[in-house]
C-alpha cells in the first residue's frame, strides 16, 4: 500500500512547467512560478491592504473586528461589490461577500474563501517594532497578523477581486467571508455565523488557514494542505487533602498528591495511531528528508521494524511526535492561598489533542489508572472542540489545490496534513463543507514560530507569491474553461 499510493503522489507533482495559460481569462503565465500575468500589481495593491488592516487593532479580546469589517467593505465597494456586515456582538461584525455564477446564489458547488479578522493578543514589551505599525524592515512586514491571519485575509481578497476584475464567467459561487472571534473561539466566532447566517456562507468548498508552505534556503520544500485538524480537550485535575497548618505536615497534602499525578501525566505517551492523512504525509516527506530519517519513515509500516520506526521519528520531530498520537500538554497550576497554609485543593489544567476519531473517555481511563490516586480527579472542561470528519482528498478543489500549488511553486510536492492545532474548519466540515487549509505564503521554520509570537513578519516576496497562488487558484476552479 504504501508504494502504490507514493506512486500516485509522485504522479501528481509532475506537473508541466513553462507558458501556461489561466483557464478563461486568456492571459499568459509565463513562468511556473511567476503567477497569472497582472497579479504582480494586484499583489503591490493587496500588501497595502494587508498593511491597513494589520494597522486596525483587532486584538482578541476584545477583538473589535467591526471596524477591518468596514474597512473591507469599503475595498469591494469600490470595486462594485456589495460586501454585508453580519452582527455577531457589540463591535464584532464578520464580513461576507460573493460573486454567484448565475442569478441565483448556489451553495451547491460554491467556493468559500474564509480568514478570520482577529489576532492574538501581544506583549508589546518583548516587540522591536509597533505590532500594529506595519512596519516594513529588511524586506519583511512586521506585525501582528502579518501571518495569522491578515496576510490570507488579504490574499483571499485579492483572488475575490480578481475574479471581478476579470470579468470571467464562473462557474460556481465565489463566497469572501471574514470571521470574528477565531482565536477565542467563543460566541463570536464562526459557531455564531453558522447559526445565524448559514444560507450566506454555506458552501461546498473551503479554502481557510491551517496548512502551511515550508520554505528553507529560498526553496519550498512542501507544500501542506491541511484537511483534517485534532481536537482540543482540556482538563482538570483536581487533587483533595486535609487542610492544616504548614508547620505540621500531612501525607495528604494535596499539592504533593497534585505533583505527582502532574509527572506521571506528563511523561506518559499515548500509544501510535497513523491516520490515513498522516501516513500520506509522511510518505511525501520521505524523499525530503535525510537519508537516516528517510529510511524509518519507509519502514514505518513495516512489521518487524514499524516500532522501532515510530519512536525514532517521535524524538527526530515533536510535530510529527503530535502527529501521530493523543498529547497532553500540563499548562496552568493552582493551589494554596498563603505560604503556611495547606490547601485543601490543588488543580492543574491539561490541555488534551485527540486525534480524529479517539475519545477522551478511553484516554482518561487511560490516565486515571496512570495516576492510580483516589484523592486526584480528572475532570473534562465543557469547551470541548468538536471531531469533524476528515476533508476528502478525491475533490476537485483538492486536486486544483494540488495542480496550482506545483506549478506556483517550481513543482514542489504537495502533502495532506492533519494539523495538530485547531482551526475554523472543523465547524465547517461539520456542516458538510469540504474544507481545506493553506498559509499559502512560502515561509521558513523560523518565520512560522513568530505566529502568536513576539516581532511576528511576512517577507513581502512571499505574500506576494501568496496571492499570485490564491488567483491562480481561484482562476482554475471558479472560472468556466
Ligand atoms: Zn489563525
């Protein structure tokens, strides 16, 4: 099996270089990597957009998206769009727009483009420069958002005004929606949207955050599309004990009951368990990784020497060590009130990533025998993430995805990848969204650690290529060929 679905995978980046054309709109490419001819402007013009909205502060919380919302509509205004607010809560307002394909909307092939209109919060202290300055240094922009998720915010819109410009005829709706509240996931986000406004946004397909284009030494190694996410579980663990005075102490203490169980838990590993998307995306990075690493992902299903495999690409790699099994992350500690005081009480929370498909009741069984310590509970937290079905990867969408993702990017492969972190997508693949992601915009190691990190950047070559991506993209799928 896993030769023959490598076959297929290789088949696929063997794709055809030099002057093509964008299906419809009778412009020339003249480079596999240079993007649809005009889209050099459109991408000067998209990074100014990108510019202005990392300048409006939507720091989540309290988020204030509303006023990127307006910004937004004022852009597709001006192009002749009616873009519509959606009220979600006082100041947060996502954004929706589309372009149908007849005179009807017709979410039964339609395209979503989503990003979401939020940043994390910064800590300005650690920053070299204003994180809502957009400054532009070294041929990087510097800001919060630049990346996560500005920059596809940005690049989403300018493939959606392309397709304006262009004036081609499509063949299925093109819906632009920008999102509320997706780093808070709270009742702002797309969950709210969902249920109020779902005949705006319902879609067959999706292209959101959540993959990744890795670059090293001005080479994509791999493009990652993700299409299918972890769920997130947190947890308390709550150890009891006799309260008293520290000057006598007790077995019971609840602290040293809540330590122990705390190193138990974190040194424990949850046995392997290879997702179909996971095993195809180690069967694309085989070939990319030194020949050592390369050896045991090839035997990684291999009976004799499988196991062995496992643990050796585990320690190689933490990503891969979280891509193929539940992790539990121990994050936040609490106890006691004053330094001779025992408490009665010490808790810790867990942060839980399942992979799709496993429980958190078989994996507290798990831990709860683990711990072994009747004065320590584990507690599941209500803000459970939800398990969605795994995007396909026989769509169309995935295969233009595929197709647009070489020919941008000199033929580099292009992976499925099941992301360790959450993303709006699982509420859409709930809602039989077949849902993909992508940062489309070629970044190193280094670049993609500043996410949700301090001095976080884009070189601007690479949104640049980014966009010219999402209109070829976008000129592939939607328009009629
Ligand atoms: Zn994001």
């Amino acid at each position: 099996m896993f030769g023959a679905v490598f076959a297929v995978i290789a088949g696929l980046f063997a794709v055809p270089q030099g002057v093509g054309q964008v299906p419809g709109l009778g412009q020339p490419v003249t480079q596999s990597n240079s993007g649809p001819a005009g889209s050099g402007a459109l991408a000067r013009e998209a990074t100014g957009w990108l510019a202005d909205l990392i300048k409006i502060n939507t720091a989540n919380p309290p988020g204030n998206e509303e006023a990127a919302a307006k910004y937004i509509a004022g852009i597709l205004q001006k192009e002749g769009i009616t873009a519509e607010l959606l009220p979600v809560a006082p100041g947060r307002s996502a954004l929706v727009a589309r372009l149908n394909a007849s005179s009807f909307a017709d979410p039964s092939k339609a395209l979503l483009l989503v990003a979401h209109l939020d940043v994390v919060v910064v800590e300005r202290a650690r920053w070299t420069v204003d994180p809502f300055g957009a400054v532009p240094k070294d041929g990087y922009i510097y800001g919060r958002g630049a990346v996560d998720d500005k920059g596809m915010l940005a690049a989403n819109l300018a493939a959606f005004v392309y397709l304006k410009r262009s004036n081609a005829r499509l063949n299925r709706d093109v819906i632009f929606l920008a999102t509320d509240d997706e780093e808070g996931g709270g009742d702002a986000s797309i969950k709210t949207l969902i249920a109020k406004y779902w005949n705006k946004i319902a879609a067959k397909y999706s292209l959101n955050e959540g993959g990744n284009v890795l670059e090293k030494g001005g080479k994509v190694q791999y493009v990652a599309v993700q299409a299918s996410e972890k769920v997130p579980v947190n947890v308390t663990v709550v150890a009891k004990g006799t309260s008293g005075h520290a000057s006598i102490p007790m077995k019971d203490n609840a602290v040293t009951h809540l330590a122990a169980a705390v190193e138990k838990i974190g040194s424990y590993s949850a046995p392997v368990h290879l997702t179909t998307i996971v095993r195809r995306y180690f069967e694309g990075i085989a070939p990319l990784e030194d020949d050592e690493i390369g050896k045991w992902i090839r035997s990684l299903d291999t009976s004799d020497r499988g196991e062995h495999a496992m643990r050796v690409i585990s320690e190689a790699n933490p990503l891969w060590n979280a891509m193929v099994r539940d992790t539990i992350s121990p994050t936040m500690l609490s106890a006691g009130v004053r330094a001779n005081v025992i408490p009665s009480e010490a808790r810790a929370t867990l942060n839980v990533r399942l992979l799709p498909g496993d429980t958190i009741t078989a994996l507290l069984a798990e831990l709860n025998k683990l711990v072994n310590d009747s004065q320590v509970k584990l507690e599941v937290q209500p803000d459970a993430g939800l398990a969605a079905p795994d995007s396909s990867l026989e769509t169309d969408f995935y295969a233009a995805i595929v197709k647009a993702s070489a020919e941008e990017f000199g033929g580099a492969p292009v992976l499925p990848f099941q992301s360790t972190w959450a993303t709006d997508s699982a509420q859409l693949r709930l809602h039989n969204v077949q849902s993909y992601g992508l940062v489309p915009f070629p970044l190193s190691e280094e670049d993609l650690k500043r996410m949700h990190g301090d001095d976080e950047r884009i070189p601007a070559a690479a949104f640049a290529k980014g966009v010219n991506l999402l209109v070829r993209l976008v000129g592939e799928f939607a328009v009629s060929h």
